[in-house]
C-alpha cells in the first residue's frame, strides 16, 4: 500500500505512541510522523505493545521522536490553543494536530450534545478507558463512563462496540448526553470557539505571539 502511495505521489502519515513505532514507521517508508501523547482524545493508536504500555505524555514523546527520526514529526494530543501549540514546535515538532477544538465546532459531524459538552467540559479529568468499544479511548467522564467503569471485565473490540451501539442510537435520538460515549482529549477545559475558522485563526495568532514573546 505504501509503494503504491509513493508510485502515485501521495503523502503519508502514520501515528506512533512511542519512538520504536515513530521509527518503525519511517522505516517502511511513511512521509511524516504523528507523535500521540497519551492526553490525546479518542482511541489510542499503539501498534507495537499494548495502549497500556503506550502512554507517554506528548511533551517528553516529542523530543524523543524528533530525535530518533529524520522525517517531520507533528504534535499530538492536549494541544488546544496557541500556547500549547508553540511548546510542541518549541520541542522540534514541525507541525500540530488539532482534534478536540475541532470536533467541538459547528461544522463538525459531532453529536450536537457532544459538542455542547467540550465546550462546557470541566476541570474534572478526562477518563482513560476500554469501557466504551472495548478499546483503550480517551473521553469525558459522565454517567455511561462511570456505570461502564463498574464492570469488573470489559468485552474486547469490536464486540463491547457492537454491543453499545443501540444504546448510542438512542441517547443521540434523544438528546442524553451523559449516556453516551463523549470522545475528548485532556486539553478540552481550553475550548473557546465554536466555529472551525476562529478556532484556526486563533491558533495561528496566539502561536505567533507566543513564540514571539519568546524570542
């Protein structure tokens, strides 16, 4: 699949949740890396050794891939605004990846009560579990995530998703957010915007300005 991404010019990234997949990656040819630090939202994406054992934070996993590559490495997880974003290229990091902010948008395909919820996410922690597809994810706490974290075992994936998927039918049917899995990364308590062009406009100013203050 890669040789015949490169035949047709076609760029490609691949995410690693640690330097042994960030340069496993580049040994079969992939364009740029993803380096995903553990405060990213969703499911982890470790493909060498279990998610458990994958977990490192973004700002000691960046350097350490920067170091161990040659190919450009992008920032990701709890990266929200332009403070965030300046530390990461500040590490060595040529670009950044965005998902929460985003997904906290208008535009977004997200749930209109998922969105509502980032927007108004908290300073409690965010919850780090396979309750919610049978895969390790990142998401905001609430009543599903607690009641799910009260099963003594998790079914793997994708059955523990399949098995969900009525009840998250009905909850978007009906407007329960707290029954329902709310995909988010660590840095959601920074979200202020609500449409995709302000949300990129500011990253883009206050990365400025904070990179500037810092000479």
């Amino acid at each position: 699949m890669l040789a015949e991404c490169r035949r047709r010019s076609i760029a490609t990234i691949g995410a690693a949740t640690s330097v042994d997949e960030a340069t496993a990656l580049e040994a079969a040819g992939v364009d740029v890396v993803v380096a995903s630090g553990f405060e990213a939202g969703g499911h982890r994406p470790s493909f060498l050794r279990s998610a458990d054992s994958s977990l490192t934070g973004l700002f000691a996993l960046v350097p350490q891939v920067v170091d161990a590559v040659e190919i450009p490495v992008i920032a990701a997880g709890g990266i929200a605004d332009g403070r965030t974003a300046a530390a990461a290229l500040m590490l060595g990091a040529s670009g950044v990846q965005v998902g929460t902010a985003f997904l906290a948008c208008e535009e977004s395909n997200a749930a209109p009560g998922h969105r509502a919820a980032l927007l108004g996410a908290s300073r409690e922690p965010t919850v780090l579990t396979r309750a919610f597809s049978g895969r390790l994810a990142r998401g905001l706490r609430n009543r599903l995530a607690d009641y799910l974290e009260s099963i003594p075992s998790v079914l793997p994936y994708p059955v523990a998703s399949g098995l969900l998927a009525p009840l998250r039918r009905a909850a978007l049917l009906r407007a329960r957010v707290e029954m329902m899995p709310l995909f988010a990364g660590q840095g959601a308590p920074l979200l202020r915007h609500r449409r995709a062009k302000d949300v990129f406009e500011a990253l883009v100013s206050e990365t400025d300005a904070t990179l500037r203050a810092l000479g």
